[in-house]
C-alpha cells in the first residue's frame, strides 16, 4: 500500500511504525511542518509552517490557528496529488493540532486513520480537577468546549482511530468510540530494563547507582498537571525523615499543559519560595530536560519513582519507569489505575493528600519489605501488555493492513 503519515512533529508517536510498515513493503511517507529538525527514519516532505491567526476571539482562536495549519497541511497534500501523483491508499494522521481537517478533500478515497490522544471534557477530567490551580467556572467550560471542535471534526472525518489507553479511549463521547482501537504505542522493554550496574552522574559530579536511596521525578514540565506541587509540599517530611535521600527531578521550568502561575516565573519558582527554606536542597537535584540515556539510568537507579498526574494523557515516563522495573508511588487517578493495583505493581495515594504522599515515598526509600515483589509485578504489567516487539507493534501494523483491505 501507499501510506501518508501527517504529523507536525515527525515521528511523533509513529517512530517504530512507519519504518515497520516501510520494512515490509509498503511505500511510506510522511508530511510535517518545515521547521520539524527531528531525524526521520522514512523519506519526509514539509509544508509551510503556519503564522498564528489574529482574531479578537478566545472561544474560536484554538480552532483558528489548527485550520490553519490544517489548510497549509492540505496544500502540501495537494502537492503530492497534483506535483507528484501521490495517492495514499491510507493517511494516518495525529488531529491534535488540525493537521487532518482537510485531508478527505485531497484525497477522498483514501482511509484516514487517526491518533486518538485525548478529547478535551468539561467535568471529570483535568477541568475542575484543582481548585487551587484552575477554579471549576463555566467561563473555563466555555474554552474547553470550544478547544474541543477541531478534534469532534476530525474523528467525524477519520474512518478509524487509535488510542494508546483505555482511560484516553473513553475520554471520547460514546458515538465516536466505536471507531477507536486501544494499542500503546508500545515500550522496548529489551533497553527499558532494570540494571543492576546502572548509574547517574549529577552535575555536581556525585554519583548515584542502582540501590541507591534516590527518589526521582520526571515530567515534561514541573507543573501541576503532573502534581508537582504536591511533590514538593510533600518533601520537607521525606528529606527530614531520610537523612541520606537524594531526590532527581527532571523537566522543564516552563509548562507543558497548564497555565503559569500569576505570582511567580515559574512553578519551580513558586513551590520553591514556599518550601524551600524547609528543604535541604543540596539533596534536591533540578536538572531540566536531560538526555534519554540520562533520563533512563535515572529510572534504573532510582529506589522510589514518584508518578502524579491529573485526570489527563498518561505519561510514557511511568510505563518505562515500570519496565525499568521501579516501585512506583503514583497518584490514585483514573488514568494510572488502568495500570496500577495499589499493593501489587506499585502503591497509589490519593492526589492531594500530601501526608499520605510523604509517608509512601518515606516507606519506599526506607526499603520497603513488599519491593522486589512489587518491581517484579511492575515490570511484568509492561511484558504482558505493553511490550513493543512482541505486542505493541505487531498489533499496530495488523490494524494498519486491516483497515487498507477495507477500501
């Protein structure tokens, strides 16, 4: 078959999957933004980056600038088709920013199979989630239903979707799950492992190794979305409690999903000017954005992993801690016990109580009795259904051949 695949930052969730279905015979391609620097395993064309749309509109600006770049992605589209006689027999497609709207009118024929992150919901999701951080008004209702439209449309559109959990495949109303099918994107547990040899060098020069008394936290952004003001309220009580405790936190200073705080550059900035005259922190490690192979013999040291997050997309950070074999104290939400037992692969707390937070990481660096046994069950929750080789993958190219055969 032809496949297309559209995605602004090319590979994106697709790095194994287009070179896998390139492997076996199939002519693929892909499309992307003309300032996307990320190397591509597959031949790649650009199309013209898209400026943001001036309108005195909050409700419609979201919607505005991803038909913008759906109409620039079109173009380039209509480019192949026209310039190049490219016609895809699939277009598989990321709608989060648009770039699918307007994929059909190029290619009507062609089935256009979407990656189904997330559907923005008023209640019962991040939205009212924190009052502390983002206060449930109809006003942000308004904004969450109007940044919703673009992505209604797109799996109108889609003859087929794809969502890596459960918990993401049912943010979805129910008359567009049907077209969704639940596969991760799959974790190579061969490289995510644990290692017994492991070891991390901070920048100061110290050295930390696997056994270690390290608690780490990683997430795109420190912001609250990934409970990282939780995290840091409750550290005072676990560096008091664990004299020879060393926490990493890796992540940007900026944000990722929420808004910054009003009072402070950042929410490092902030939580840090509430707790850290509490904190010894030449024990507490910031170490921005690292690289993969820092961030994994992170995971690999790490004697407790702290996982937070709000209802919302569920990190890859905590399937890999998982495979790395981690005790994981993670917050108990709805898209974490979709992998997590409490007791069994790793203990959960409830998001906001910063007491119970301090006394499961306390429990976890002072060696809790349960460990091996919950790393062990941690890491074979990611074996038996989250595996890329064995599971993931095979499973994503049979949904991609199936749906060719339905033209």
């Amino acid at each position: 078959m032809k496949i297309l695949f559209v995605h602004q930052n090319f590979p994106g969730q697709f790095p194994h999957l287009a070179p896998a279905l390139a492997a076996r015979g199939h002519q693929v391609l892909a499309l992307t933004d003309e300032n996307n620097q990320r190397p591509s395993p597959i031949r790649t064309l650009r199309y013209k980056a898209p400026a943001a749309v001036q309108t005195d509109s909050a409700l419609g600006r979201t919607y505005a600038d991803h038909a913008e770049r759906g109409l620039l992605a079109a173009r380039g589209a209509r480019a192949l088709r026209d310039r190049h006689g490219f016609h895809p027999d699939i277009v598989i497609g990321h709608p989060g920013w648009g770039e699918t709207l307007f994929l059909k009118e190029i290619w009507p024929h062609a089935r256009l199979l979407v990656y189904a992150e997330l559907m923005y919901r008023t209640r019962g999701h991040d939205v009212g989630f924190d009052p502390e951080i983002s206060p449930d008004r109809d006003e942000v209702r308004f904004m969450t239903v109007a940044r919703s439209a673009h992505l209604v449309q797109a799996m109108v559109q889609a003859d087929a979707a794809i969502a890596p959990t459960r918990y993401q495949a049912d943010s979805f109303p129910p008359e567009l799950r049907g077209k969704i099918t639940v596969i991760h994107d799959g974790i190579d547990t061969a490289r995510v492992a644990p290692d017994p040899a492991a070891r991390l060098t901070l920048p100061g020069g110290t050295i930390l190794r696997a056994g270690d008394e390290v608690l780490s936290f990683v997430s795109r952004s420190l912001e609250p979305y990934r409970g990282f003001h939780v995290l840091m309220r409750a550290l005072p009580d676990v560096l008091a409690s664990r004299p020879d405790a060393q926490v990493v936190l890796v992540g940007a200073e900026g944000t990722s999903y929420g808004a910054k705080p009003r009072d402070a550059n950042s929410w490092k900035d902030k939580l840090l000017a509430e707790v850290g005259a509490r904190l010894d922190l030449s024990r507490v490690h910031f170490l921005g954005r690292v690289p993969y192979g820092d961030y994994l013999s992170l995971m690999q040291v790490a004697r407790v992993h702290c996982y937070l997050t709000y209802p919302f997309v569920l990190s890859w950070s905590l399937t890999e801690a998982m495979a790395a074999g981690g005790y994981v104290v993670a917050s108990d939400t709805e898209p974490v016990r979709e992998l997590i037992t409490d007791g069994v692969n790793g203990r959960l707390v409830p998001f906001f109580d910063g007491a119970a937070l301090s006394a499961a990481l306390i429990r976890g660096l002072a060696g809790d009795p349960q460990a091996a046994a919950i790393r062990k069950a941690a890491r074979a929750t990611i074996l038996g259904g989250y595996d890329l080789a064995s599971q993931s993958l095979p499973r994503q190219i049979a949904w991609v051949e199936s749906q060719g055969a339905m033209r």
